[in-house]
C-alpha cells in the first residue's frame, strides 16, 4: 500500500460538499479552504504522500499563496468529525 491510499483510505474524500470548499480548481499560486466545520490541522500532501504544507491555527477561511509544480495534490482537513480529503490540482 502507498503512502498516497494511505491518506485516502484514512479519509473521507469530498467531491461536493457544502461544509468545506477549496477553491479555485486547479490553482495557480493561491488556494482558499473555506469551512463552517473547525479543524485542527490542515494538511497538502502531494500525489506521493509528502507533506508540502501544514497549518495548525483555524480560520474559517483561509487563504494560502503556495510555490508548488504543477500536479495532483490532496488537501486534508482533521476536524473534530473525523478527517476529510479535498483533491486539488496545481496548473
């Protein structure tokens, strides 16, 4: 098993959901994660399972300027009902 369904089969994968959008997708350089829902950690991992981005202090929108190649990227919200996992892709 990879590191990669390792964070997918611990998670929750959300495809339209109205307790956690992220936008725009594909990005750029800046990515929105908007919730209603409080987290905990918000994770970016990349298609391999390496962490390029963690934040621990909660925004109700957040708001992130990233440097990263283009790609598949997976956002993962730890919330205090459970975790749920956004795929994103960088253009």
């Amino acid at each position: 098993m990879s590191v990669v369904q390792d964070i997918v089969s611990s998670s929750q994968i959300i495809k339209d959901d109205n307790l956690v959008k992220v936008y725009p997708n594909p990005f750029k350089n800046s990515l929105v994660v908007a919730t209603d829902e409080e987290w905990s950690q918000l994770s970016i991992f990349n298609v391999l399972g390496g962490l390029v981005y963690e934040d621990t202090e909660y925004q109700a929108m957040k708001s992130l300027q990233l440097s990263l190649q283009r790609g598949i990227y997976y956002v993962k919200l730890k919330t205090n009902n459970g975790e749920k996992l956004v795929k994103v892709i960088k253009k």
